[in-house]
C-alpha cells in the first residue's frame, strides 16, 4: 500500500465508533489524511455526534489537520482552536482500522 492511499477494506458508515466522541463539537478536517479519505473522516465525525464543516469560524471547536494541512492550520492556532492530528482523531473514535 502506498502512504499517501486510504486504507481499503472497511466503510465510514458501518465500522464502530465511539457515538459521542465529537458530541457537539463543530470538526474541521484539513489537509491529506493518511488512512482515510476526507469526506469519511468528515462522515465519522457527524455519526460521533459532530459537525463538520469546511471552514474555520469563531464557532470551530476542533481542527484535524493532516500532511500539508496549510492556512485552516495556522488560522485555527491564531484562534486559539484545539488542533489533532489523525492518529488522535482514530484514537478519539476508538477505531480499528484493518
């Protein structure tokens, strides 16, 4: 497998995850993510109980930035939003991945 390929063989809408692991929080997901495809990361995000959005605001809770992660990065620290990377996003959904 290629690093920079999402890893096949599992489905952002059946795979188990941690139901309230986002709950109420507003999630943007920025740069390349390496085990998934951003529109499935954003999709894991809303079945936690969050919402994700596209871009940073004064109502952005959380960001999660990937490789090359860019301007949404440096303007969510300037706003003092929490930043993770992936790792902690899975860790946070209490995924298993194959």
């Amino acid at each position: 497998m290629n690093d920079s390929e999402p890893v096949a063989g599992w489905d952002c809408e059946t795979i188990p995850v941690c139901s309230d692991a986002f709950s109420g929080l507003t999630v943007v997901i920025t740069g390349k993510l390496e085990r998934m495809e951003r529109k499935e990361a954003e999709r894991l995000v809303e079945r936690a109980g969050g919402n994700a959005v596209g871009s940073i605001s004064g109502k952005t809770d959380l960001l999660v930035a990937g490789e090359k992660a860019g301007s949404k990065l440096s303007k969510a620290k300037e706003m003092g939003v929490d930043v993770i990377d992936e790792a902690a996003f899975i860790a946070r959904l209490q995924l298993v991945l194959p």
